[in-house]
C-alpha cells in the first residue's frame, strides 16, 4: 500500500516577526514560559475616553483594552495578566470601565506602575490582584476635575461628588489605604503648584497601603507565577 501524503502540522505559535509587529501596533505581548503564559498589558501615555486626542499624543484607546480583556479572560491559553502602568492619566469613566474588568476577571492579574500611575492610573492599579510599584515612579492624587465649559448649576457639582465618591470606593475597596487618608491627598492645598491634590512617590505609596510591594519586573512575574500555581492547586 502506497503511503498517504502527510505534511506536518502548523506551528500555532505566532513567530518572532508576528510577535515583533504585534507589540508595534498594541504594545501588547504573549510571554511563554515553561509552566505558564502570561499577556502583558500596556497601559501607556492618556486613557482614550470618548473623544480622539491629537495624532502626536500617546494613548490607550479603552475600545480596544475593553474587548482585549474579554478575550485574555476567555481565553484557555493565557493563564494570569500583567498590567504596566506609566500613565498620566485622562478620561475618567473609561479608566474606571477598564479597572472595574480587571478587578472582575478570574485569571490572575498583576500590576507594575513604572513612570506613573497618575490621576485614573490609581484605580487601574490597584485593580489587579497584586500590585508593585518601582521606587523612582510616582502616583498623583487629585479630585476629579473637566475642562472646557462647564455648567454652572448645583447639578453640575452634585455630580462630581458623585463620581469622587465612586473612584475612592474602588480604590479602598482594591487596596489596603484607609479612606480618610486618601481623601487627605486627594484635596492637600501645599503639594502640587496651582493644582489641588498629592504627589507620591512609590515607596509612600507602599507605606500607606495604596499599592502592595515595591518590586520591578522579576517580582511582578514571580507574584504572577504563584498566583497562576495557586489557581492550579485550587
């Protein structure tokens, strides 16, 4: 009997160049251990909200972390996320929509503020199950604000308050800082010239319970490891 013509079998894995051209485009890449594959997530420059920011300004379009998080979660190749953060901030309801995904998903999730992790970059932070911060980074605190015109009805500053009141809910229901505290960074008048708020560094971000650990990369990936064991065991 004549043999059948067998030609070998694909290589699901993306090669070197796909992977090259995909951190081009998302900044995102899949990172293959030998007991485990982990997404990495970029959280770089302005939070992209609901309206386009100038060509020449880093962003992170929330349209597309939004979808990316529902695929990492129903993936059943990606075992945990890590998150890296230097981020100045931006469109508050977008980074609250993105943090609020990550605090829900069921895989295991790590965050790692190198740079900045300012304004709506805090909740983003804080939402992984485990969070890091390099000691030269730095987090701003400060209430939430808009610019342009704004109408000057009580509405208006009722509104606010509301949204405040549900960005300190996340980020003391997220992390170990007590509320009182925060709210003192948030509204301190002799930190940050002509702005009302606090800037942090990382170790007092540790200090005060906002972030977990000070650590850099090794130690983010090591507590996503034994994360991503623990689920295994569980």
């Amino acid at each position: 009997m004549e043999e059948e013509n067998k030609t070998p079998a694909e290589d699901p894995r993306p090669t070197q160049a796909e992977e090259l051209d995909t951190i081009l485009k998302t900044g995102d890449i899949v990172a293959r251990g030998e007991g485990e594959t982990v997404h990495t997530l970029t959280v770089i420059g302005q939070i992209e909200g609901h309206y386009l920011l100038p060509n020449d300004q880093k962003s992170t379009k929330y349209e597309h972390i939004i979808p990316l998080l529902v695929a990492i979660e129903e993936s059943a190749e990606i075992d945990g996320l890590l998150m890296v953060l230097n981020t100045m901030g931006g469109d508050v309801e977008a980074g609250l929509a993105i943090a609020e995904m990550i605090a829900s998903m069921t895989k295991p999730t790590v965050s790692l503020v190198l740079g900045g992790g300012h304004s709506i970059g805090v909740p983003l932070a804080v939402a992984a199950r485990r969070s890091f911060i390099v000691p030269s980074a730095t987090m701003t605190i400060h209430p939430v604000r808009m610019g342009g015109p704004v109408v000057g009805a009580p509405q208006t500053y009722y509104y606010f308050e509301r949204m405040q009141a549900r960005i300190v809910r996340f980020i003391t229901g997220h992390s170990h800082v007590a509320e009182e505290e925060l709210k003192r960074l948030l509204y301190c008048t002799d930190e940050i010239a002509t702005d009302i708020g606090s800037v942090i560094d990382g170790a007092r971000a540790v200090e005060i319970g906002l972030i977990d650990a000070l650590g850099g990369l090794a130690d983010a990936l090591a507590a996503l490891r034994a994360e991503i064991a623990a689920d295994g065991k569980s």
